[in-house]
C-alpha cells in the first residue's frame, strides 16, 4: 500500500446533526434504517444479525449485480433493490453500510456522506490512512457519524479480557504479541486475487481485527518497526468454479513488527499467509502481575485465561479460565452498528469509531513504510481507547420494532 503521511489527527466524534438519522431524538426508539451497498459474501453475515436487532433494520439493498441485491433484500421485510444513487437519495435510509471491497470503502462513505447519512462500513475504513483521514475530516464537516469493523472486539471474548487488564488483574501490562498465521485465503476462498493484490495482504486482511483489539487492550500506538516478505509470486485456488487457476502475488505476504503502545507496552505483531500450522495463541498479553491470553479476535466471543503470578510454579504455567464478564452476548457482524444507534439516541460516543479505524489504518501503513525502510516509524494519528462494554449485554430481540434490553 502506498501512502502519503496525512496531517497528525486526534479525531473526534462529529457532532450529532439535525436529521433523525444523525441522532437529534435520542429518546427516538424506532430502528436505525439502513441501507447496504454490497451484496457479497460478508453481506450474509450481517443480514443474519440484523435481522435479530431491534434496533436496526434493513430498507434498501445496492449491489453491482442486481440478482445480489435483490436476493439479499428478500431477506428483510419491506426492503427494496436499489441502485446506489437511488438508495443514497433514499428519504428513508438513515444509515448506509458499506459492504463492498477494500478499494471501494472510502469512496462509498464519502458518497453516503454527501448525501446527508451516516456510515458504517466493513474494515478497513479506508486502503490508505490519506484516503481514511479525508473520510474522518468529511464525517467531522458534515456532521454525521462514521463507524467501521470489525465490532468483533465488542464481543465477551475481547471485552472480558478488557476487563481483565482494567481491573488491574495482570498488574501494569508491558508487552503483548499479537499472531495471525494461515496458509493463505486461497485454499477456500472462490475469487482471492484482491487478497494478493495492493491493499490485500495479510496485513490489511486481518490486521484491523488484531490492531483494533490491542487498540481496546493497551491503547493507542506511537510508533512501529517492521519487516515483510513474499515467498512466493503465485497462489492456485483450491475450490469454486475457477479451482487450479493461478493468481499473481504483488502485495507481501508475511508481515512482522513491533508496536510502541502511548503506554509504553511493547507488542510483536506476526501476520502471514505462509504459515502450515502454528501452535501460537492469537494474543498474550503480559503484565507485571500475571499474563493473559485473549481469543481469536476474529471471533466475538471465546475462552480467555489468566496466568496469575501468584500461582506459577517453577516450571510450567497455572491458567485459570475466566467465564465471560463484559461483552455483547451472542454477538455477530453488524453489532458495532447497533452500538452506534445506541449512541445517537445519547449523543455519546460509539465504540467501532472512525477514530480508532483510522489510528489502525495508520498503523498498518505505517508498518508497511517501516518494512520498505528499514526504520523506525512513528505513527501520525492517535486515538482514546473505546468505552468499554460494563458487564455483559443482550441486545438481540425477538423483532425489528422495540428497543434494546441490556
């Protein structure tokens, strides 16, 4: 990914506006309205979700293939297929979700921007941290909210371990190694060129999910250093209509770094599409008082352990489980978008934020340029840590008309 460094930003909410949309009600109860653009294989997942969340509800679908669109707006009751300027002049959509791929991220949100709604779209917010600040700069101007993936973090996995380290269990966490190895996205993925293409990567890919999770852990980064590699120029694809075709490599595909939280923490960052098989746990985090170990932060929710000093032997280790304490139960994609319809209802902040999502995009570009340099980097961006999510909550309902219980 090329990038050209944006000014340094500490970004903030933009205030609530005037339209139902942007949050001028907040005693409003009536569901957020979306509408989709993009109608792909991750666009499933958050229909399945939605479809669950009171309050949220589907009422337009875009799509560059119009079976797509109107398929997915099956699935919702009263949701029409679109084009996307019809569905961004749509009286009735408040908020777009962006679902279609990396490269189209930034350009979508400042469309739905210019048109008066709010956004929220997959990961990453934008393929370059220039392209994400001018969203985040638009977003600020027009007075709407932005929100972005993953919302994965918001989870019980994630947020019991927050919870953890905010209670000060572990002691004053110093050092953390965050790891993502697999074999490639090849092996099942029918259409995986853009995976291997700028703006693809392991890094792009996954990162968000990792970087957004040690964002919530141990706070913003302040600089990083790194190296990457490409193993190999080519990947054959392993299932789908176009099995045993090749694709070309022209992205890295093994990354590694050290990141320099605010807080004086150090994490080793291993993110690669070379890899067999590895025994290395997604996320340790390591404190004075005792360790962790955080679950897939690609998942919402999973087991975590805490190795309290008190109880280490010798030789070997004592982890105790811990049962969920913090976290949206029974979470799915989409859940950072219902978060953020809690928060216009208050004017209060949401979690999955464009601020964190562009301080991550940041990070990443700011790896890459560490990895073709050979030298220390800082970080231009900066963020707060999100509020967390206090014990554990149910937001899915039985329907699409009432408001959460929590």
């Amino acid at each position: 990914m090329t990038d050209q460094h944006p000014p340094t930003a500490s970004t903030a909410h933009p205030a609530p506006g005037t339209s139902r949309g942007s949050g001028a009600d907040p005693d409003d109860r009536d569901p957020l309205r979306v509408g989709v653009v993009g109608a792909g294989v991750i666009s499933a997942q958050y229909s399945l979700a939605v479809q669950r969340l009171p309050q949220l509800r589907v009422v337009a679908v875009a799509d560059a293939v119009p079976e797509r669109a109107e398929a997915l707006a099956a699935e919702h009751d009263g949701a029409r297929a679109l084009d996307v300027p019809g569905l961004l002049a749509a009286d009735d959509v408040d908020v777009v979700l962006g679902l279609t791929l990396p490269a189209g991220h930034a350009d979508v949100a400042l469309q739905a921007l210019a048109a008066g709604k709010a956004f929220y779209g997959e990961k990453p917010l934008a393929t370059t941290s220039a392209d994400a600040l001018t969203v985040v700069e638009a977003a600020r101007r027009a007075g709407r909210r932005v929100g972005c993936a993953p919302d994965t973090v918001l989870g019980t996995g994630v947020q019991t371990a927050r919870a953890l380290v905010d209670a000060g269990e572990i002691g004053v966490p110093h050092a953390a190694t965050a790891t993502m190895t697999t074999a490639g996205h090849e092996r099942w993925h029918p259409n995986p060129d853009f995976y291997y293409q700028p703006g693809g990567g392991p890094l792009q890919d996954m990162g968000p999910y990792y970087l957004t999770a040690l964002v919530h852990l141990l706070g913003p980064v302040v600089r990083v250093t790194g190296l990457s590699a490409r193993p190999r120029d080519e990947r054959v694809i392993g299932s789908g209509p176009r099995e045993g075709e090749r694709v070309g490599v022209t992205t890295d595909t093994h990354v590694t770094g050290v990141l320099e939280h605010a807080s004086g923490a150090l994490t080793t960052l291993v993110m690669s599409f070379d890899a067999w098989a590895s025994r290395t746990p997604p996320i340790e985090v390591h404190g004075t008082e005792g360790s962790l170990s955080v679950p897939d932060p690609n998942h919402f929710d999973g087991t975590v352990e805490v190795a309290r000093a008190a109880r280490q032997p010798l030789r070997g280790a004592v982890w105790d489980e811990v049962p969920p304490r913090a976290g949206y139960l029974g979470a799915g994609r989409g859940y950072g978008l219902a978060d953020l319809a809690l928060a216009l209802r208050t004017g209060a902040p949401h979690r999955a934020s464009a601020e964190v999502a562009l301080h991550v995009v940041d990070v990443m570009a700011r790896l890459e340029e560490a990895s073709a340099t050979g030298a220390s980097v800082a970080t231009t961006t900066t963020c707060e840590r999100p509020a967390p999510v206090e014990g554990l909550v149910e937001l899915a309902g039985a329907t699409t008309g009432g408001g959460p219980r929590g």
